[in-house]
C-alpha cells in the first residue's frame, strides 16, 4: 500500500517540475536529503527517483528559459573547482576504475544539481521553501526517533534509513545536529503559533534524538551547537537556560548503557574502534604524501592494493574523517578547494548576519545567517570523526546562504541608493555591482 501510495505521489509530482523547474529543484532536495523511496518495500525503492525528477526539472527550466545566468560567489566558483579537480583526481585515481568513476558520476550529478539550485535561488520566498524541504526531510527523522528514544527508555540506537548516506546512527547523529539550528530559524520567522509550538517539540525530540544514537562524535558537537547557539543568541540568560534544560533533560533521561560509552571519550586510547580511527587517519595522510597533488583518488583509502602501498596490511575501510577522507582521495590542492568552501561559507554567513543587522525589512536573513554558523560548527565538529565529506544536505546549505546574502546586500544597497541621486542607468549599475559583491 505504501509503494502504491508513493508511486503514485512521484508520478504526480515530476511533471510539476517541468512546470514549474524550482519546484522540481524541491522535489530532487527532498528525494536526496529525506531518500523516502528508502521508507517503502517493492519495485518503487529501486527506481532513480532523484534522476527522474532532475532530468524533469531540466526539461522545466528549457521550457520556462529559467534561469538565465549562474550567479557567480565564491560558493559557487569553488563548486566548479571542485568538480574539475575531482575529474581530474579521478583520472590518476589508484582504484577499482568502476568503483572509481561510479562514486565521480554520483559526486558531480550532486555538484551540478546545486549549480542549477543556486541558479534558482532567486528570491526569498525560493530560499525559505528550500530550507523548510531541509528541516522536514531530516526533521522527520530527529522526530521519530525522539520518539523511539521515549518508547524504550533510550536502550536502543537510533538508526537511519537503509542504503542512505545516513544509515548510520553516527551519520544521522551529525545530520540531526545540522538541522536543528535550521528548525530554530523556521520557529523565529513562522507567522503561526501552532507551526512554532510543532518545530519547538520537534527541536526537542530531534535533541533526544541525537542523545539516543549512542554517538560519542555527536555529542562532541552536540555540545559545540550548544555553546554557539548561546553565543549567537540575543537574549544570553534565557538562551542559557532552555539550552542547559534541553541538553540535561536529554542526558539525564538516557540510561546507564549510554553514560557508560560517553565516558569512553576520555579513555579513547583503550577503545579499540578509536585506536583504528586514528590509523586511519595516518594512513589517509600517508597517501596524501605520496601523491601530494591527486591523492589516491575515490575510494583509494577503501582499496586493500591502494592502502598496501603505504601500510602493508594496514585497516583498509571508511576513513571516518571528514579532513582525512578528502585529504586522503585528492590529495592537498582539491583539500585547499574544500575547505575554502566552508570557509567562504563562514565567511558570507558572517558578513550576511553583519550587513543586515537593525534592519528590520531582513531580519530573516540576519537569523539564517547566524543558524547557519551554528550549523557549520556542527558540521566541522561531527563530521571530524565521520565520513561525510560529499554530503549534498551541507554544501546546500552554503548555497542557500550565499544566495541569502547576495538578496540582502542588493537590498541593502538599494536602500542606501536613492533613483534621484543618480543618472539614468547608473542605479541599475549600481544595483549590479552590489548584487556580485
């Protein structure tokens, strides 16, 4: 019944992404981000959802002549970079060529697809709409198992869908604490009480959530978010107190088994899965330094003859490090690329949160730009033991708040140009080089 019920849904939504190509922009977020075809059983969970609805989406944008230019950022620039850079990785990779180019062709459909999203990200009703896709894909998640957590006293892991890039409860752990800022930023700019009680208890279920998946990592960065929400927040005294409840709540209410692991944090050099993640580490490195310029390509940490060439015998599986994962597969010049994405991200989600301060008319633009710093820090903290480096839910996100700040800093500089100050063109100059600053 569920197969059915969905099939049909898919098959009524994809044409709507040849009418209207920001909203097959939704569709693909969602399908990517939430994978509900992973949710239901038959012939329906093995289709390409997400290519079906991209190529309708392309058909869309065809038809409306949409959109007419790729706004040039530094998110976007260093999109493209990667994407050549991964290419050419790819070329000298030391792995499986299957393997290899299969995890290329994945990487670069996902790199083209937030091209075309940043392409759409006109104007803010499209950005809002894009983060309320993110908050419900992966809200649903934080709130089922909230829930699960509550139905069995928290003695069992909270887990993510199968076949996903957040299977793992790790994995879900770091992507639950992504979004949560994201929820908190929906709660601020939610006209409707009742749509604000809702994302409050699912911020809190998406909490215990987080707590439940038994992940040492996440509460590292549970602990990150924590200290910069309060940091971030206007009103410091009642933050620190909703936040300690929130986060004392979620812990006091795990049982013994949890506070057991937790406190292997302390002990890592006892625990057997954190002594290999620090070989793993090495050895990514190792491989960096031996082709310093490419790295050992896709998969190459994942290959036993690729990891036999620097650690004979050596664990030959999932690095478990954001950094050392794409440090390790490309080698340092791609590494430079990628992080200077997040650093651009930073960067922007700053100067967005700076430009629009007092001003009323963008105060939504103000409170993304300062969740989504939260969101970052969650990220860069969780992900440091987990191998999320190609997650497409983060590099939307920066997307997203690049596009935010090319809106605001064009409104702002609308506002501080008067049309009678300035000869005819001139303002529309000026307004266009506000929009590429």
């Amino acid at each position: 019944m569920r197969d059915a019920v969905f099939l049909l849904a898919m098959l009524g939504l994809i044409p709507l992404a040849m009418l209207r190509p920001f909203a097959g922009i939704l569709l693909w977020s969602w399908i990517s981000f939430m994978n509900p075809h992973r949710l239901i059983w038959g012939a329906s969970a093995e289709l390409p959802w997400a290519m079906a609805v991209f190529i309708a989406t392309l058909i869309g944008c065809l038809l409306a002549a949409e959109p007419r230019r790729l706004p040039v950022n530094p998110v976007t620039l260093l999109l493209m970079a990667l994407m050549l850079c991964f290419t050419a990785t790819s070329a000298a990779a030391l792995g499986e060529p299957t393997a290899v180019w299969a995890k290329w062709e994945h990487v670069t459909k996902v790199l083209v697809g937030l091209l075309l999203t940043a392409a759409l990200l006109t104007e803010r009703k499209r950005i809002h709409a894009l983060i309320w896709v993110m908050v419900i894909s992966l809200g649903y998640y934080g709130v089922r198992g909230g829930i699960f957590s509550i139905i069995t006293g928290g003695n069992y892991r909270v887990w993510g869908p199968e076949q996903t890039m957040i299977t793992d409860n790790n994995h879900l752990a770091a992507a639950m604490l992504v979004t949560l800022p994201l929820m908190h930023y929906l709660r601020l700019h939610s006209a409707h009480r009742v749509v604000r009680v809702v994302l409050v208890i699912a911020m809190g279920l998406t909490l215990l959530a987080t707590v439940g998946s038994y992940s040492r990592g996440a509460l590292l960065g549970l602990l990150a978010v924590t200290g910069v929400m309060w940091f971030r927040s206007k009103r410091k005294v009642i933050s620190a107190i909703v936040l300690s409840i929130g986060l004392v709540g979620a812990v006091a209410f795990m049982p013994e088994s949890w506070t057991e692991r937790m406190n292997t944090i302390g002990s890592y050099q006892e625990d057997g899965s954190a002594t290999e993640r620090l070989v793993l580490w090495g050895i990514s490195f190792k491989l960096a330094q031996s082709r310093p310029l490419v790295g050992s390509g896709f998969t190459g940490p994942y290959t036993r003859s690729v990891v036999d060439t620097v650690a004979p015998d050596g664990p030959a599986r999932a690095v478990h490090s954001i950094w050392f994962e794409l440090l390790g597969e490309h080698g340092f010049p791609t590494f430079a690329l990628w992080v200077g994405l997040t650093v651009a991200g930073l960067i922007t989600s700053i100067r967005l949160a700076r430009i629009t301060r007092d001003k009323p008319e963008l105060a939504w633009a103000h409170d993304l730009g300062r969740m989504a710093q939260v969101s970052i820090v969650a990220y860069l903290v969780s992900g440091t033991f987990l191998s999320l480096s190609y997650w497409d839910f983060y590099w939307t996100l920066l997307v997203a708040v690049a596009a935010t700040y090319t809106l605001a800093h064009r409104a702002t500089v609308r506002a501080r140009v008067p049309a009678g100050k300035l000869a005819p063109g001139w303002r529309d100059h000026a307004l266009a080089k506000g929009a590429r600053a």
